[in-house]
C-alpha cells in the first residue's frame, strides 16, 4: 500500500533549477528538508500558539497534537496534497461563548470533537457523490456569510478582555503587526503574527521595566497592579514533559454553538486542495473528500485528548509559493518538530504568558481577518448582493451572529449567535429560493461551474 512516504531526490539535492518545483514525491537533500520543515513550523506558530492560548487550552498539547494530525493528513492522502494542520482559529469564537455559558475546556473540546466528527461525515459523502454537493448544500453565500459571522462574532472578546488589558500595548501591537502584514515580502510576511508577538513581548517587557506596573484589568477582569509580562510559570516549568490531558464533555447547548463551524472547515480544505493543485500542476479534485475526512479524523483524536480541533493552513500554502518546494517530506519534518515542542513544558510555559494587552492587537487584526474572509469566498464567487434572494439571508443571519441575537425555546435550551444566525442564513437561503421568482433564481444550484472538484464527465447536467 502507496502511504506516500517514499521520495525521489530532486536533482543534486541543493537547489532547484529555474523555474523547477520540487513536487510532493520528491526532496531536496536531509539537511535541507529538515531546514524547511522547521521553517513551516515557524510560519504556523503565531496561528497555532495564539489560538489555543485564547481557547483556553494547553498550548503544549495543541503542538503536539498539530503534529500528529499533519501525520494523519499525510497519511490519508498517500503524500498527495501537502500540508500543516494547526489549531483553527474558526473556533475561538465557539470556545469563548461556550465559557461565558459556563463551559470548561472539557465541554470546549466535547463540541469541537461533535464537529469534528460531522467534518469525517462530510468527507466522507464528498466522496461518495462528489463536491458538487457542498455548493448545493452551502452555496458561497451561505459559506461566506457564516465565516463572516463567526470572525465578526469575535469582536466583543477583543474589546472587552484583552484590550482593556494594556491599551496602549495593544495600539503599538496592532500597528506593528499591521505594518509587518503589508510591507513585509514572501515568507517574512507569512509569520507577520508572529512577529508581532515577539514585538508585543519586548514593548511590555520594557514598559514593565520603564513604568513598573500596570494598574489595569488582568485576564480573570478584576481590576489590579501587576506586570505586564509575568514570567514566574516559565522558571517553574520543566524542560521535558507531557502536557496535560483532559477528556471531552457533550453538552447539546455547546455543540449547537460549534456546529456552524463545520462550514468554515470545509471551505478552508476545499480551497487548499484546489490551491495546492494549481501550485504543483497535479489535478487534486479527487482528493478533497480525503482531505476533508482526513482533517475530520485528526480533529476528533486531538480533541479526544484535550486539545484544540485541526485545520489546513494557509501560512504554509504561502512557504510553498516562496520556496517551491511542495515535497511532503518537509511536513512530516515539520511534524517531527512539532512532536518535539510538544514534550517541551517550558516552552509552553512562554507560550501561556502572551500578555493580555498583545493578544488585543494581534486579535483586532485576526479577528478582523477571518471575518472579512467571507468577504473573499463572495468576491471570488462573483455574489450578487443586488440580489434580494442573497441579501435578505445574509444580512439577517450576520446580524443575528454578531449582535448575539437569542431566541429562546424553554428555560433550558434557546439559540442566540453564531448558531441562531447560521440556522437563519441556510435555511433561509434555501427557503427563500424555493418561494422566489426565477429571476431572482439566477443559476441553478448544480451548475457547471461549481463541480470543478469532480472529474471530466461527472458533471451534472445544467438545468
């Protein structure tokens, strides 16, 4: 059985030729494939170390975890489409409502592990009966209502916890990152976050030492005089060690929330299979439903543990572009180090001590970036906001999503945010175009140009 983990060097080994791509079967020589490996380990950090940071989760465990889901991906898809999955950022907005009701991180990772198995599912059926059942399901603007909501969905998290935190860290963070995500070239501006990190590290380090303590909010709210940067965890934390574990709890309320979140995952595989078939010339569409199913399975064993559900990352599409290299062998380095990272306490222990008021500057930017997102997939699908049967849904389920509309049902079950406002853009988009005029019904829901993921000739017939 092919599990595409054996590669053909390419060429001498150093350096490709002009113009040349080192494809997903092939490497450059060891020394230098570890050094690539390492270089998408650091063009995930920001993503992987931030999310589960603001997730509440043990940022260890996300590390090491990331690294065996990207095995797991390798694995599914016989080396076929290259790949990081790193902690998505689609579900801090599930895991910071799901605490405000009260939820502990086991009832978190209960709902993302229900997502993650609905993801398998889907994969599953995309393999089954084709992409085009995606787009009938979740046209673009359905999807790009739903990642808008949830990114928007954000914004009172970043007001009102971590900016508050350090305000004027936060302006100096957010201004910096800002300027490293624009002016900064190739792979420099793929781990823009990151260095933004380390800038919001050092400007509270040096106000701790310039103005002493800060009389602020710290990260429980009460209002106190501490340091910016509290750096007492990481002296007590060991070298080398297993970071902690915690099963799953399912309570129907928090999957409810974290369900929507499935549409986002699925958007996110869909376009990284297709870039990356571009990017190396080799058709990837009938991998997509392997893609899809295998990012499903990884999420449910990291959650399973206790660590934050997976996705593609579009960071690491971006050291492919830069570097041309798309072999695979430079993943499984990547997740070797990975591993590593993860059996490292101490580093965690940096990791955990982000202060509040850089999470408020890097989140203004990434909140806001994930929102906009679904901005793109309309853009990029050619949605016609013009036309009522695309607006009215939209417009009502972002509304809903953002403001945290709630609809209650009993005393002990109601919908309200993201669920409530997912609930209303799909069904009802799909409501609406059963009652509407065929005017407004511009292109029937299979049409040709959506089942590119599928084969030549099983194409559905154009009605």
């Amino acid at each position: 059985m092919d599990l595409g983990v054996r590669w053909k060097l390419h060429g001498d080994g150093r350096t490709p030729a002009p113009g040349a791509v080192v494809r997903p079967d092939e490497r450059l020589s060891w020394p230098r494939t570890f050094g690539l490996g390492a270089q998408h380990v650091v063009a995930m950090f920001g993503a992987s170390f931030v999310a589960p940071v603001l997730m509440g989760l043990d940022p260890n465990l996300a590390i090491m975890m990331s690294g065996v889901a990207t095995v797991i991906f390798l694995l599914s898809t016989r080396g076929r489409v290259p790949s990081y999955l790193g902690c998505s950022l689609s579900f801090v907005g599930v895991a910071a409502v799901i605490r405000a009701q009260g939820g502990t991180s086991a009832t978190v990772t209960g709902a993302c592990f229900v997502v993650g198995v609905a993801l398998f599912l889907v994969g599953l059926a995309v393999q089954r009966f084709g992409a085009r059942i995606i787009h009938a399901a979740m046209p673009p603007i359905v999807t790009g209502a739903v990642v808008m909501l949830i990114g928007f969905n954000l914004a009172p998290v970043t007001a009102s916890t971590y900016w508050p935190q350090d305000q004027w860290t936060a302006l100096l963070t957010m201004l910096v990152t800002g300027a490293a995500v624009v002016c900064l070239r190739g792979f420099w501006s793929r781990i823009a976050i990151f260095l933004g990190l380390l800038f919001g590290y050092a400007v509270s380090w040096a106000f701790d030492r310039i103005f002493g303590r800060i009389h602020a909010a710290d990260a429980s709210g009460k209002v106190t005089d501490h340091w910016r940067l509290d750096l007492s965890g990481v002296g007590k934390a060991d070298w080398i060690g297993l970071p902690s574990f915690h099963g799953p709890s399912f309570q129907w309320s928090a999957i409810l929330v974290a369900l929507p979140v499935v549409i986002a995952l699925v958007a996110e595989n869909a376009g990284h299979v297709k870039a990356v078939g571009e990017m190396t010339g080799d058709p990837l569409d009938d991998e997509l439903g392997t893609a899809i199913s295998a990012d499903g399975a990884a999420s449910m064993l990291s959650t399973a543990v206790g660590g934050p559900p997976n996705t593609t990352y579009s960071e690491n599409i971006g050291v492919m572009a830069a570097t041309r290299v798309y072999s695979t062998a430079a993943y499984w380095a990547a997740a070797g180090f990975a591993l590593l990272f993860g059996l490292c306490p101490k580093f965690g222990a940096v990791v955990a001590a982000i202060p509040g008021g850089v999470l408020g500057g890097i989140t203004v930017i990434l909140y806001g970036m994930i929102g906009l997102l679904g901005a793109q997939i309309w853009l990029n699908a050619r949605v016609d906001l013009r036309n009522p049967l695309n607006l009215v849904p939209a417009a009502a389920g972002i509304i809903i999503g953002i403001g945290g509309v709630t609809l209650k049902f009993t005393d002990n079950f109601s919908l309200n945010g993201i669920a409530l406002g997912t609930i209303v853009v799909i069904t009802g988009y799909h409501a609406l175009r059963a009652m509407a005029p065929a005017h407004l019904r511009q292109e029937p829901l299979l049409d040709s140009g959506t089942s590119a993921y599928d084969a030549p000739g099983d194409q559905p017939a154009s009605s």
